[in-house]
C-alpha cells in the first residue's frame, strides 16, 4: 500500500506533509506534490499533516485515478525534501474541488 497526492493539491501545494516523510518520497510539479508509490512506506504520518487533506491511502476509491499520475510525474520531478512555502493562491484554491483541469505537467525547483 501507499499513499497518493489527489487532484485538492493543484494550486496549494502546502508541503507539511513533506517535512514529516521519512523516506523523501515527495516529488514537486509547478503546482503540486506527488508521491513516488515506490518509494513510499506506508507509515502515514503525512497524511494527518495536510492541511487540505489532499493525501489519501491507496485503498481508497477515489485514490485509483490519481496513483498513475502519481507514478508517472515522481519519475520526471525533483525530489521536496524540505518545507517551502505554499503557492501564493493557495488560499483561494484550498477549498476548490475537481481541479485537474488546473494540472501542470512542469517540473517544480525541487532542492
């Protein structure tokens, strides 16, 4: 098992939830955070730490359509190691739903 970064990260990308990874298995997009399902741990303490609740196990029903994309971006983005600020319309966007529409496929600066 692992857990995905949904769709609620895109415009946000509020990393507490990096900062609490044991296993550096964040990776960053212009506008948001995946996670690498390989390199995942399963612990879940950055689950609790979002604070958008966009982290979500892979047993969930919604977590199917977001564990490719997952896959496929941690393989083309820098490594997030560390807290960086959120993006600067995270506010506005931290309660919209269904953004995939807002998805960019850029890479992030990673550190």
């Amino acid at each position: 098992m692992t857990f995905v970064v949904t769709d609620i990260c895109i415009k946000c990308k509020y990393t507490d939830c990096v900062e609490v990874c044991p296993v550096d298995c964040f990776y960053e997009g212009e506008n948001m955070l995946v996670i690498h399902p390989d390199e995942c741990i399963d612990c879940g303490v950055c689950e609790p730490e979002c604070p958008i609740d966009a982290i979500i196990p892979d047993s969930d029903p919604k977590a199917e359509k977001f564990l490719e994309l997952n896959r496929d971006y941690s393989e083309q983005w820098p490594v997030l190691t560390r807290k960086t600020n959120p993006l600067p319309e995270a506010e506005e966007y931290k309660t919209k739903t269904d953004k995939m529409d807002l998805f960019s496929p850029e890479p992030g600066e990673g550190d």
